[in-house]
C-alpha cells in the first residue's frame, strides 16, 4: 500500500479545518508522537492535529481519504503494543480536546463522554454523584477512554466488573470515509442486527474513531478494604487466589507481584517495603456498602492466606493504609522502565492454576538469552504482566545481544508456551503493531481473513492505523 506525504497543501487545508493553534508540524514536538510506552517502537509523523468535534473529524478524515494519507488515532499514548506509533507517518489524531463529560444521568446511571477525557478525571466527577466507572487501567491517571475503548481496557477490579466493553452501551463513530455513525443507546438490551459496538471496542483505532461514547456506570461502593499477604512462594499464592475464588465472597480485585519486582519497586521508591523478602505479593480489595460484613470477609480470606502460608497479613481500612498498599503495585511498571533496560512488555493469560507453570517456564526461556522476566498482574482473571529485560546491550558474553533478531525468536518460545498451556498472547494490550508477526500462532488463517474482510469493509483504503493488527499486504 502506497501513501502519501502531507505536504503544505494539505497542511493548509487542515488549518483551515482546526486552527493553526492545533496543528503540529514542527520536529521537536512531532518526536512526543513518534512512539508510545511500548519499548523498541518508533515512527515520526508528518502531522500531528488536535480536533475539538466529531465535524472536525469527519472533516480531517475525508480529506486523509481523498489524498491517500494515514491517519493514527492517539488518546493518552499509554499504548504497550505500539498501537499509536504513526509506523506509515500520515496525520496523528490528538482527541485530548475532546474532554467533555456531556451528561451524567443518574437516573438511567449512565454518562456521555467524549474521548479525550482521562479515565481518572471520569472517575472524580462520578463520585461527586455517588457513581463510578468500574474498568480501572493502571495508568488511569493519563489513559483516556476513548483509548480505553480501542484497546478493551480491565485493569485490577475487571474479575469482579469485567473490561471496559461491559460498560458502552452506544457510541457515536467518524468512519474513515468520513462517513458519521450512531450505534446503540441508553439501552441495557439491544440486538438489533450484529453488534457492531462490540466489533469496534478493541479495534485498536483500525475500523474507526471514537467520538462519542454511552456508559453505564454504577453505585460507588461506599466501603473498600485492602489486605496485603505476603508469601514464600508464588504456588502458595495463587492457590490461596484461586481458593479465595472458590468462597463466593467475590473480591474486587486480586493483584500479584514477583518478589523481584517488589523490591524493585521498594528501589525505585528509596525505602523498605514490608516482608521484601518474600517471593509473592498479593493485594485483594474488597468492596461494597456493609463494613461489618466486610470485615467478616476478610478475616475469612485471612484465614485462608495462613492456611496456605502467608507470612502476615495486612489489612487496610483507611484511604491511606490503602494507597501505601496499592503503592507498590501502582508503581511496578514505572520501576520496570527506570530500573532495566526494557526489551518487551507482555500482557499474557492463562488459566489461573497454570499461572506458577507459566512464570517457571518463561523464567526458564529467557534465561537462555541472558534475558530476564518480571512477573505481576491480575491474578483475579488469569493475565500476568511479563516485563522482559536485559542487564545490558552487548556486554553479557553468554549472549550476543548485538543482532535484535533474537528478541523475535525469543518472543515466539514465550508465545508457544502461553498457548500450550491454553492462553492467550494478549489479554488486554492488544496486537498494534509488536505482535503481529505472532498472531498466525494464536489464530488460525480463516480467523484471520475474516477479520482482515471486516477490517476492509470498514475502511478499504487501509488509511486508519495502518500497519497495525495484520500484516501490511506489498
């Protein structure tokens, strides 16, 4: 496929349609665009715009569509699958002007956003009506929804509330033809036709762009409690999790962190953390509007932790004792990033008693590449967070590190290892642009044409995110 270059033109034009005050075409300023948070990824693009409407747009998409011109989605750039690197340059589409929260309807307990609006913020004007937005991404503090949307974000709290496509209800679309589209509404049942809220939601900013979106929200629970229970071993605390599980006092969240990458995290922070030496941690939030019968909860799952050799554990009532908590956890991949020299951050998932299998094996893999993993995640659903490092480029002399392609081979056997154990290469994280030459191991080729035809139908000129999710056909 064959695109074209935005030339002064077509600069020009786009002026004309968001004001030069939101046109970036200078390289200094172009360079925060070029990448995202997935490490080794990195393209510049000709342009970057920030629209402030759906018309605006509709308006850059005609145009991009008559000239041959990609265009790249991009919300808060927390992508780790290189979905918002421009890989084919074109426009990089900024939504952060497009921040409103539209309505916020307590009676029908759903809210119109648009896009741009940080995932974070939603949640702080909700609790001021006594709402909230359950999918809870870890970088909920830049992560905007309408990434959210694109990618299917969970994060912690998604074993007991599910993932953000649990949560749209209707969506207003700009096509790539820049054709404007309605689906849904402030509707909980709804099956007219095919759900093509579903097909966009995880998409990955390749069928369409979102500028509008419905969500159902629900009552903010008026109690949280947090434990913290360290173990010895990463078997004893996944099968105190999946113990836990198997109660019926359903959690919000249960969270696990490697000891290495606890104390990691306690480097990165400058201070003691408690029982670092353990080799497991987990947090397990509880949640809901009765304390009294919370606190009967968690010293029923107190008791399951030492049934399973917990060293201690920590319970957290207070706002604060919860953060310091939370503290770590929140911090794993900020202390990945500043504390090795990153090479992949994979979002794998698999049942959860395969879990300890899983960390082993791949512990093992990598070893055999001077390579290093960090494991942590969502316990509570099966996806464990691998960070994969190096200690550093070239000077290991039990492997040449020097030529990149073992990175690939490397990423291939931790693939097949996933899959052999019944899971998945991404859980929430998405294909973008690091997975795809690994996603004929995980989906057969009839799978994958009919995705390709959907994605064709949607946008036949191949000018929306291109390059990412599929091969690019020569």
């Amino acid at each position: 496929m064959r695109y074209n270059k935005v030339n002064e033109k077509i600069i020009s034009s786009l002026v004309q349609i968001v004001g030069k005050e939101n046109v970036i075409s200078d390289e200094k300023t172009l360079e925060n665009y070029a990448h995202d948070e997935t490490p080794l990824y990195r393209s510049m693009p000709d342009v970057a715009l920030k629209p402030g409407s759906t018309e605006e747009v509709s308006k850059i998409m005609k145009l991009a569509n008559a000239n041959m011109v990609p265009v790249t989605p991009r919300g808060g750039g927390t992508s780790l699958s290189a979905g918002a690197v421009p890989i084919h340059g074109g426009i990089v589409l900024l939504l952060e002007r497009m921040n409103k929260i539209k309505e916020i309807d307590k009676k029908n307990m759903m809210v119109i956003v648009e896009p741009g609006i940080i995932t974070e913020q939603l949640g702080n004007e909700l609790a001021k009506h006594g709402l909230f937005f359950p999918p809870d991404p870890v970088s909920l503090d830049s992560c905007m929804i309408g990434g959210n949307i694109a990618e299917c974000a969970g994060g912690p709290r998604a074993m007991k509330y599910g993932v953000t496509k649990n949560y749209v209800l209707g969506i207003e679309v700009v096509l790539p033809d820049s054709t404007i589209q309605r689906y849904g509404g402030k509707l909980l049942k709804n099956v007219t036709g095919y759900d093509i809220i579903d097909l966009i939601i995880g998409s990955e900013g390749t069928l369409a762009i979102v500028t509008e979106a419905i969500l159902k929200v629900l009552p903010v629970p008026t109690v949280i409690i947090d434990l913290l229970v360290p173990f010895k071993c990463v078997e004893d605390s996944v099968n105190f999790g999946i113990d836990v599980m198997h109660t019926g006092l359903m959690p919000a969240a249960i969270e696990f962190m490697e000891g290495e990458v606890y104390r990691l995290v306690a480097k990165y922070l400058g201070r003691n953390l408690p029982f670092a030496e353990a080799d497991a941690q987990i947090i397990v939030e509880l949640d809901g509007n009765n304390r009294e019968l919370l606190r009967k909860h968690y010293d029923e799952i107190g008791n399951i932790a030492l049934k399973h050799g917990a060293l201690d554990v920590f319970v957290g009532e207070s706002a604060k004792d919860r953060e310091k908590i939370w503290e770590p956890r929140k911090n794993a991949s900020d202390a990945l990033k500043d504390q090795s020299k990153l090479l992949a951050r994979e979002d794998l998932v698999v049942p959860k008693d395969k879990i300890p299998e899983l960390i082993a094996r791949l512990k093992q893999c990598v070893k055999q590449y001077s390579a290093h993993l960090y494991a942590f995640g969502h316990l509570g659903d099966g996806n464990i967070h691998s960070d994969i490092a190096v200690s550093d480029y070239g000077d290991d002399k039990k492997f040449d590190h020097s030529d990149k392609r073992w990175i690939n081979e490397m990423r291939k056997e931790i693939y097949a290892i996933t899959l052999s154990l019944g899971g998945a290469i991404t859980a929430e994280h998405g294909i973008g642009l690091s997975k795809i030459q690994y996603l004929e191991m995980a989906l057969d080729k009839r799978q994958i044409e009919i995705m390709k035809k959907i994605k064709m139908i949607f946008d036949p000129k191949n000018i929306l995110n291109p390059g990412k999710i599929f091969p690019q056909e020569k």
